[in-house]
C-alpha cells in the first residue's frame, strides 16, 4: 500500500513536471507527424494511403513520445541528484523503474491517438482491428519506454542520453518497416532490422490497422515481450552495478 | 523506549569492520562503532576523511566492500536498501526538485515514504512554518537562497517523521542565524527521541550539541567516544593564558625555575600559555611577570574545547579544519 502511494507520487509528479509540459509535447507530436507527412506526400496522397502510413506514424508516435523525455529526464536528476532521493525510497528498485516509466509509457500510448484521431478525419478506419492495435500500442510503449530507460543508466550526461537514443531511433525509422516494407531494404540490412523492437509493433498495427502483417501477430508479441524483459533486466542491472556504489 | 529487532536494543546503528574502496582509493578502511538509539552522534573530520561515503553505505546509496552494518536492528550489509523505511536522509548537495516549489517538494518526498495525501499536505505546511519557509512555500525550489534550500532539504529529511536520521553536513555554506536555527531544531528532534548521526567540519557545533562523537582521518576511526569524556581528560588540568604587552621580554627560563610545575608555551599574538594539572596560583604568575617587567593585560582560564581534543588526536590544526567549513574541495 505505501509502495503504491510511492509509486503514484513519482509517476504524478513526473506527468506534471515533465510530460505534459510544452517541449514534450511538441517533441513527441511535431515529430511523427511532419516524418508521417513527408511519406505521404512522397507517396502520391490519397485516403488509401493515410491507412497505410498511418501504422508507421502510430508506431513513431510512440517511439518518440515514450523516449524524447524519459532518457533526458532521468540523466538530468541524476546530475542533480534528486534521484538519489528516488534510490533512498523504500521501494524496491523494479518498481522505481516501473514507476519512472510509467509516465513515458503513459504519454506513449495517449500519443499514439494523436495520428488515430487525424486519420479519422480523412479516412475509413472501421476496419482497425482495436482488439490488436490497443495492446500492440501499449507493448510497444513499454519497450520502448525501457528503451529509454536503459539508454539513460547507460550514460552519465544529459546531451549523451539523446545522441545516444537518436543513434537508434532515427535508423529504426527506415529499418523497422513503418512506412516501406522491410523487403524494399538491401539484403543485407534485413537481419538487423529483425534486431530492433520496433520492427516487430510496427509489424502488428500495420496488420491491425491496414491488415498488411508480415509475421504471425503471436510472434510478434513474443518478440515484443522477449526485447522488453530483455531491456528490464539488463537496466535493473546497470541500476544495481552503477546507480548503488 | 525499544524497538525493531535488534541484537542490542539499546543500540541503533551498529557498524563493524565497514570498508568501502573506488578503484585504488580507500574511501572507508574498516571501520567500527555503534549510535544508541535516541543518540545524537557527530561524525568529525577533514575533506575526503570518508564521512559521505559512510553516510551513503549506512543508507543505502553504496554497498559496502566489507563488514556488516545494522540499521534500526535491520542487517543492512546484503541488501542495502532493508532499512530505508526507518530513515531520514539530509545529504550533502541541496538536492530537491527545482521545478517544483517548496510545498510540492515536501509533498512529494512524504509519498515516497508512503503518507497519503492530506496527511503530507498537512505535515508539509506544518513543516514550511516550522523552518521559516511559509512564505516560500509558493515559490520554485530553484528560486530558494542557499540558506533556504538548506532548510528545505532538511524539512524534506524529516518530513515522513523516521526515528533515525542522518544528515550529512547540515550548516556547511550557510549564514549564522539560519545555522542557530538548524541547531535547534535537530535539539529537539534529539530531545523527542529521534536518533541523530550527524556528519560536520564544525567541531564547536559537535561539541555544543552531540552526546557522542567520532573523528575520522583517512578512512579511519582515529578516536570515539562521549563528548563529556574526551574533554574529561582535560578537565583535571589547568590551562590559563596571559596575555602580555610584549612577549619578547618574558624570560622563559626564569618563569620556568619559579614555576617548575606548569608547562610554559609562549603563543602568538602575545599570549603566554600555562597548563598545569594543580590550579594555577594566576596571582603569583602575574607578580613575578610584572616583576620582570612585563605588563600583563589579561590572565584568563581557558576552558579545553573539542577543538583541543581534535587537533591532539588527529594532528590536523584547527585551521585546516575551518578552512574547509565553505566544502571547498581538494587542497
Ligand atoms: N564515487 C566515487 N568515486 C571515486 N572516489 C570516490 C567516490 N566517492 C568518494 N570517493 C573518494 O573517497 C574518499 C572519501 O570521500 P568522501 O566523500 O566520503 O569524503 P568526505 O569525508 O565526505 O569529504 P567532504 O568533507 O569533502 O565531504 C575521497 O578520497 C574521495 O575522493
Ligand atoms: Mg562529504
């Protein structure tokens, strides 16, 4: 019960302090909207085509609104050390992580709409498959936001924490299939493509909403499930090895 | 008053053999002691003497490399974090959240001690009048003075109300009466019971208010004990400065054959120092000075400080000590 109050104190504070504050907003909708834009225009335009760039902007959308302020955040109170009042906490360091993502995760998935709600206006989306796009979003947040998380314990200073996390997320824009399928790579790009996360949830709302899968949308959970315990445990660890001296 | 589980009830921190190294360093080199419960303690000594190191492993921040350490009768020494919920933290960095302000912060920092919402709105308002801050409770963290935050950051250890608090250089950088202020309001969480460990440069502050302290040099624990007992040895002795118009003209041999028992040193700023384990007879001192035409200013009996103390067992002069009191790093 106290750990849970613990839990709501850390996560509220960071929705106030940091998500819902107007460089974080335009981050993580400006973004995937102007990349969304510039496919679609590439592409010709056209209703069809919102719904097959719309699964690519969703998956950006989340990409970018889970990580642009998470890895930035947690290097900042580190430098300052108002994490070491988050380490001295009585709560368990899982849930402080849980706790630390859960706003990065939260604002994932809300921004994840934000391209739902502008297709809505220009195309038929009745025949989104929400029983599968609702929880490949909030899988996709979760990795993604640990993602984050990791990238953060891994680096000390705050401008590393975002060339580090840009060093990933903007190759995974054109390898992880969201806007042109991973068949259109050279050859030898495609296995790496199978080695990012986000190439699996794109995966899975391309076969919700535009019902274009590659993969069975099973394995692609698991793959989800797998790179998220994956990245979990490798930061609980990095915590342990570095945070706690 | 008991509590916990521990071996001892009476004791509430007990540390044995605790040593930390970083890399070639040895921040902490084995060492032992044990704060009562309800105990005031004071931990004395110069930069990079391990005082922050020690503070970090006691609540969790570092793991030790050996020994064992029991918190609150909680075995710290596997997982670090085990007794966190008993304790309060004042680190030595003003840490808060500067985006915050002053109520918010306490608020917060109550939540992650488990205290529900009205409770900490309740105690954090409690707490802003208690340190003077009512006024700045509206305003930004990062707005504070350096006094402010300082209060603040000591606010935010207690707020969640532990019975065991460390706090880790508490007056260091900050104006006189701000300090006062601090000083008493940890006498009263003394006097109500809470168990203080305290780290400090300031050895007139140690001594003013703890029941017990350690100096620590190097990594070391170079002496322990009740204040009342190290200025004890000292009690049984005399010292008394004279102060003279020209220290040149004292005929120290002289002196020396009148007053075989008393240990002569000449001072500066034309001071002459008796000690003496029998009273000093101050009359016949100052006649046979002025005798030798010498003319005494003042004579005056000067109570040993922990100062004294420190410097005897250590060797590291007061003046290093009080160099440092504005946390300048290095030498
Ligand atoms: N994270 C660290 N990495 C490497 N060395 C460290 C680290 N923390 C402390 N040290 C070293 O350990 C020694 C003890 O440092 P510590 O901070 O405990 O001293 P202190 O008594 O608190 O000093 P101060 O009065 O300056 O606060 C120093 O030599 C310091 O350089
Ligand atoms: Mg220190």
């Amino acid at each position: 019960m106290k750990r849970l109050t613990a839990f709501f104190s850390i996560l509220g504070k960071d929705m106030r302090a940091y998500y819902f504050k107007p460089p974080n907003i335009s981050w993580g909708l400006l973004f995937p909207v102007v990349w969304a834009g510039m496919f679609f225009i590439k592409s010709g335009g056209g209703a069809e085509n919102i719904v097959s760039v719309l699964p690519g902007m969703v998956a950006l959308s989340i990409l970018f609104g889970t990580t642009s302020m998470l890895a930035v955040t947690v290097t900042f109170e580190r430098k300052a050390k108002a994490f070491e009042r988050l380490l001295l906490a009585p709560i368990p360091l899982g849930m402080l992580m849980l706790a630390k993502t859960g706003g990065a995760i939260l604002f994932g998935v809300l921004n994840a709409f934000i391209p739902f709600l502008v297709g809505l206006f220009l195309a038929d989306l009745s025949g989104v498959a929400w029983s599968v796009a609702l929880p490949a979003i909030v899988m996709l947040a979760v990795v993604s936001a640990f993602f984050g998380l990791f990238v953060s314990v891994s680096v000390s200073e705050v401008f590393e924490a975002q060339t580090f996390s840009n060093f990933f997320r903007f190759p995974m824009i054109f390898l992880c299939g969201l806007f042109f399928p991973i068949s259109d790579l050279p050859a030898y790009l495609q296995p790496l493509s199978y080695l990012l996360p986000l190439t699996y949830g794109a995966d899975i709302l391309h076969a919700a909403i535009a019902g274009k899968g590659t993969m069975p949308p099973g394995l692609d959970f698991l793959a989800l499930f797998l790179f998220g315990l994956l990245l979990y445990l490798l930061t609980l660890r990095s915590i342990h090895r570095r945070w706690i001296l | 008053m008991m509590g916990g589980s521990g071996s001892t009830s009476d004791s509430c921190i007990e540390v044995s053999g605790l040593g930390k190294s970083f890399g070639d360093v040895t921040a902490v080199d084995g060492i032992s002691f044990t704060v009562r419960r309800g105990e005031l303690f004071g931990f004395l000594g110069p930069n990079g003497a391990g005082k922050t190191t020690t503070i970090n492993m006691l609540t969790g921040l570092a793991r030790p490399d050996r020994g064992s350490l029991r918190v609150g009768g909680i075995d710290c020494t596997r997982n670090p974090k085990a007794a966190q919920h008993l304790i309060g933290v004042v680190p030595d960095e003003s840490n808060l959240y500067p985006e915050l302000n002053g109520f918010d912060n306490l608020c917060f920092c109550g939540g992650l001690y488990g205290m529900r919402s009205a409770e900490r709105k309740k105690r954090a308002s409690e707490l802003l009048v208690l340190f003077g801050l009512e006024e700045a409770g509206k305003r930004r963290f990062a707005e504070y003075s350096r006094g402010m935050k300082r209060r603040l950051t000591i606010a935010a250890g207690i707020v969640h109300r532990p019975p065991v608090l460390f706090l880790d250089e508490p007056t260091s950088g900050i104006d006189v009466q701000s300090a006062r202020r601090i000083r008493s309001m940890l006498g009263e969480l003394h006097r109500s019971g809470t168990t203080v460990f305290l780290t400090t440069h300031y050895i007139e502050e140690a001594e003013r208010m703890c029941d017990r302290v350690a100096f620590i040099v190097g990594g070391r624990i170079v002496r322990e004990d009740s204040v009342a007992r190290l200025l004890h040895p000292v009690m049984g002795r005399e010292v008394v400065a004279v102060s003279v118009a020209a220290t040149e003209r004292i005929d120290l041999g002289g002196l020396a054959g009148a007053f075989p028992d008393y240990a002569l040193t000449v001072e500066a700023g034309d001071v002459l120092r008796v000690e003496s384990k029998e009273p000093v007879r101050v009359g016949a001192l100052v006649r046979f000075l002025e005798e030798q035409g010498v003319q005494v200013t003042e004579a005056r009996r000067k109570r040993q400080s922990l100062e004294d103390v420190f410097v005897a067992v250590t060797g590291i002069g007061a003046e290093t000590m009080r160099k440092e009191k504005g946390g300048r790093k290095g030498a």
